[in-house]
C-alpha cells in the first residue's frame, strides 16, 4: 500500500493506511505548500506566504528550517526527500500519484478526455472520493 498524502481537506500522511504524526498544524503547512509543487522548487519567500501568510512572524525563516528538517526525518522512511534548492527554497520529491490534489488532478484529465460516459464517470467520481 506504501504512504500517502493528503492535503485536499485535511493535511495527513498514511503509511500502509496508518496515520504517520507529522507534528504540528504549522509543520503540516509547511508539508502542504511542498505537496501543492511537488517535483519543483518552492522558494522561501513562496513558502513564508503559503505558511504565514502577510505575517510572518520574527523567526518564521529559523522555523521553517526546524520544520523541514523534521519533516525529512518523519518521510525519509519512505524515500520521500526534501532536498535544498540552489540559490534557497525547497523541492520535495515524490510520486505525484500517492498525492490526493494531483491523483485528483489527473483523474479529471482522464475523465474529461474519456471516450466513454460510464468511464467519464467512473473516473469522476475516484476523483471526487479524493
């Protein structure tokens, strides 16, 4: 079954089905504005906006690498890495697939472009299970 993540209404990591404890509700921000571009670089001041907001708070930098690095240690099981961008930000990288909004995504390609109206909805509605 392997490890999953959602981010499409609550923020959670499963591995095997069983909830993983990702710590706080802003390391869990953090995860998600990774999650959102999975496979590419998030600068710091794209990920201070996604966490924060237009408040970022005195040492909300230091956090954010405290944060991060937590999260590496909780997903490194799996082989999900975070790894530190060139010129600063963040990539994490993982299979899009085990990510809800970009299974969701995808689901609703393939519905879109599906030929037949049972598949259409068969895919619709996996997609709207997300």
């Amino acid at each position: 079954m392997g490890t999953c993540f959602g981010i499409l209404g609550s923020i959670e990591v499963r591995r095997d089905g069983i909830p993983v404890d990702i710590g706080h509700a802003m390391q869990q921000r953090v995860l998600a504005a990774l999650l959102v571009d999975a496979d590419r670089a998030v600068s710091l001041d794209a990920l201070v906006d996604r966490v924060w907001g237009d408040v970022e708070p005195a040492h909300g930098r230091r956090n954010l690498y405290g944060y991060v690095s937590r999260l590496r240690t909780v997903l490194a099981e799996d082989g999900t890495t975070i790894a530190r961008e060139r010129g600063g930000g963040y990539r994490l990288t993982v299979d899009l697939s085990l990510v809800d909004a970009h299974r969701f995504r995808e689901l609703a390609d393939r519905a879109r472009r599906a030929a037949a109206d049972e598949q259409a909805e068969a895919l619709w509605r996996e997609a709207l299970g997300l």
